[in-house]
C-alpha cells in the first residue's frame, strides 16, 4: 500500500491544520484536488500575488507520515 502524504494547512503565518489530503479537505469542506493543487509551486505561486497576503491560505507537502507501517 502506497503510503500517503501530510499536508500543513497556513493562513498567512498561522498554522491552522495537519492531515492527509482527505482529512484536510474534509475539515475545509473542499475537495482533494484543490488541497493537493495549493501544495504545488503554480498553486503557491497563483496565491503569492494576491494583496492580503496575510489571509491568504498555504498548503505545504510535508511527506509521508512517518508512524505509518508499510
């Protein structure tokens, strides 16, 4: 089985959630997509050149959860 990835959830410097790209999509209320978009460099660059950068949302990959077994 194919182990999944963590994704930390920021708006502007404020840490808001930890998960996999389901469980923070759930806890969001949008869709798997768009959390794995925001985590690579075109979705980060897209929310880079909004005005209020201080609400804008970040995802970061932050790899496989390590606690995970095979």
């Amino acid at each position: 089985m194919r182990k999944k990835n963590d994704y930390a959830v920021y708006k502007g410097d404020t840490f808001l959630f930890l998960g996999t790209a389901e469980e923070c999509a759930e806890y969001f209320n949008v869709k798997i997509e768009s959390i794995k978009f925001l985590s690579t460099p075109s979705g980060r660059a897209r929310y880079a050149k909004r005005k209020r950068q201080d609400k804008a949302i970040t995802v970061v990959n932050i790899g496989p959860d390590e606690e995970e077994k095979e």
